[in-house]
C-alpha cells in the first residue's frame, strides 16, 4: 500500500531503494515472528552469501518552528546479511553490501520528488550478531529532510 504523507511516502522510498539492491530483500515495518519461527535461520538458509533481508520504519518525525521550514525524518531499518564461512574475503563482501545499500539511501535523486533530502545517515553492527553465527546484523538510521520549502 503506497504512503500519503510525506513520511509515509518517503518509507516507501526507501524500501524500494533498498529492494533494488541486488541480494537484499526489503520490508516495511517490524515482522512479527512466530515463537517457533527464526529470521536468522530463514538468512542463513538463503544461497549466497551477499544476500540478506532488510526491515525499515519510521523512526521518528521532527517538525520545526516555522511552518515555512522543512521538518525532518528519521527512517531506521535492520539488515541481515548471511555469511558464507568458506571465504575469506566475507567481511569484505559484507560491508561492500552494506556501503551499497547505504549508498542508495543516501542518493539525493532517488527521494527529489517527494521532496526529500538525506540530511545524514550512519549504519553500525549489532554487538549481539557476531560473524561467527553466520549472520551479521546492521542497524541502519537515515534523516532526511521533508517538505514543500526543501532545498532540492
């Protein structure tokens, strides 16, 4: 279902930018898993090892003093990559994944229609999935400014 406001259609931007990133397959919103059902087990049951699942949301809406001034938008997500314990060059592969679908996050093109502006962005590991699980867990958090008065 498309958003109608501009946070709303600004997440379905991300996650169709995140989607076009080749191995990953993006949502929107935090799935809610069965207690008997597993993201890690269903990621490390994918075919290679680029290849992950990404989860993005809202994080949060800023809105400013001015009724005139832009407000902004933080978007957070969760990336599962799956690793592949037979390569050696597999941190590699990892972060070159991560650096590319932050990349597209951060492309200012992708959002001018809304009008949107990535106004920052960091991603960082998760301490709790370590590379020896197979799996390598990345929160990702973007802010971007929204709004009619937006410099695009």
């Amino acid at each position: 279902m498309a958003g109608t406001t501009l946070p709303a259609i600004l997440l379905d931007l991300v996650t169709a930018s995140a989607n076009a990133v080749t191995g990953i397959q993006a949502y929107q919103g935090k799935k809610i898993w069965n207690e008997t059902d597993s993201v890690e087990n269903e990621v490390r049951a994918l075919t290679a090892e680029e290849q992950g699942r990404a989860w993005f949301w809202i994080g949060s809406r800023q809105s400013q003093a001015y009724p005139w001034q832009p407000f902004t938008v933080t978007i957070k997500g969760l990336l599962l990559l799956r690793l592949d314990r037979d390569v050696g060059s597999v941190m590699d592969k990892a972060y070159d994944k991560i650096e590319e679908l932050a990349n597209k996050l951060e492309n200012a093109t992708t959002f001018s229609a809304v009008p949107a502006v990535p106004f920052g962005g960091t991603w960082e590991n998760v301490e709790d999935g370590s590379p020896e699980d197979n799996v390598m867990q990345v929160s990702f958090t973007f802010t971007y400014r929204v709004g009619p008065e937006c410099d695009t």
